[in-house]
C-alpha cells in the first residue's frame, strides 16, 4: 500500500505546476476521483493544501497558497457579469459597507467567499455595528485600519460640508433682497415686512408673494405663514431659500412654491 507521505509529495508537485482540478490530481496520483478527493480534503482540512468553495465544473480548484490569484482567476470563468461586476467593485475599493449594496449584491456576495469576506465593525458615524465585504486577501487588521480611514475621511468630508453650509447661509443673509430676487426672476419688489416682498413675475408682470428664507429648515408652520400671504394678497407666494430640509408642501396645492437657491 502506498505511503500517504508519498501521494502527498505527489499532490504538491502537481500543485507546484499550478491550480489543479481534482481529475487533474487523480491522474498524478492514479487514484479514482472519489478516493483522490477523500485524500486531498483531507489535506486542505489540514490546511497544507488550499481548496475553493466554489467550484469549476464540478471540482473545487486545489491550488498553493502561492497560487491564489491563479485559482481566483480561474473561477472567475464561472461567474456572471453581476458576480463579476461585484467582485470588481470589492477589488477596487477593498472594503464596502454592505448597506451602501443592493439587496441583490448583499445577496449574491454570499457565493462569492473565495473573493469577498464579511465582517461586522463598528461604524464610527453612527456608533452601531455595521456589516463590511472586503477583499478575501486582505487580513483582519488591515481590513479595520481601511474601516477607520474611511470613517475619518467621511466625517472630514461632512466637516466640510457643515462649514461650506454655514458660509453659504452667511452668504445669503449678507446679500440685498433685491440682489436675490433679481437673480430669481422677479421684478419691482416692493417689502410689506421683513424679508416678504411683492413682486412683478414672468412675461406678463404677475404680482406674487416672495419670501426670503435663511433658515436651516423650512417647517410645514413656514408653509403655513406663506399662505397667509397669499390668501391676504390672492396670488401665489414663493419662497426662496437654502435650507437644508424642506417640510412637505403638497396641502398647499401650487399657491405656496419652493425655489431652493444655491449659492
């Protein structure tokens, strides 16, 4: 009877030439297909040999740490474009937050584990736990150190976002209301109060309602003071402003309007 040391030098020659198929280890150690995949689990269980869970055809592809990429590229003639489109995606960007996935792509990663892993890490946004895919290739502490650079740059980039905001409300406040409401289209202002003016709009000279918003939020109590106004002025009321979050206005029909203005 052969010596099991034997058929494993056998089967790490065959391996050194390359990724193999179990049929392709079975012909060097002529063995049977199911005797050689009894024999080479048995080894991958040990983890002296590398073995995929997808499988090419019907075998899994055996292969030397060495060989990694070899055996991925191998597999990846077994994958649909949406597979492949996924895998792409993780291999360019390392490491994804799940929830930024479609259900589809959260779904199919999940027979993609040679080339995509999963991790749950803290989100450093929200202080909750969070579910990222990373590059199968990549170990566990790098994979944290991306977590975080990625949380830094996002909540440098909301950083600046607040900043420009913030500028951008100064910015407004600081113009003259005619400045604003020429830029917008309207004509002839005339103030009835603070920041309401009437005004002259379109090429038939309607008379309407504009008021002048610096606010970080429009509430549905805002909507409700513009129609005062055009129930006392019987036309429609515009509002212009830069809020960051506008309340629902579809009670108020067409007689009160948004225009969001960007500075």
């Amino acid at each position: 009877m052969e010596d099991i040391n034997e058929i494993y030098s056998k089967i790490i020659e065959k391996l050194r030439d390359g990724p193999s198929l179990i049929l392709e280890i079975a012909e060097r150690i002529e063995k049977d297909t199911l005797q050689t995949q009894t024999i080479v689990d048995y080894f991958a269980g040990r983890g002296e040999i590398k073995k995929t869970s997808r499988k090419f055809g019907s075998s899994p592809v055996y292969f030397l740490d060495k060989d990694r990429e070899k055996a991925l590229n191998l597999l990846m003639q077994t994958l649909n474009n949406q597979e492949k489109s996924l895998v792409s995606r993780i291999k360019e960007k390392r490491v994804i937050n799940m929830d930024s996935l479609s259900s589809a792509d959260r779904y199919i990663s999940q027979n993609l584990t040679d080339f995509i892993k999963k991790v749950s890490a803290q989100d450093n946004q929200t202080g909750q736990k969070a579910d990222y895919l990373y590059e199968a290739s990549l170990d566990l502490d790098t994979v944290k150190s991306i977590i975080n650079f990625k949380d830094e740059k996002t909540r440098q980039g909301t950083h600046e976002t607040d900043i420009k905001k913030t500028k951008e409300r100064k910015e407004l406040a600081e113009q003259e209301p005619d400045n604003i409401l020429t830029k917008n289209g309207f004509q002839n202002p005339k103030e009835i109060e603070k920041g309401v003016f009437l005004c002259l709009y379109g090429q038939h000279n309607i008379k309407v309602v504009v008021q002048v918003l610096n606010k970080k939020s429009i509430s549905k109590k805002d909507f409700i003071n513009a129609m005062g106004y055009s129930t006392v002025y019987k036309t429609i009321t515009f509002i212009i402003t830069n809020a960051e979050k506008i309340a629902g206005n579809k009670n108020f029909g067409n007689m009160v309007n948004i225009i969001k203005m960007n500075i």
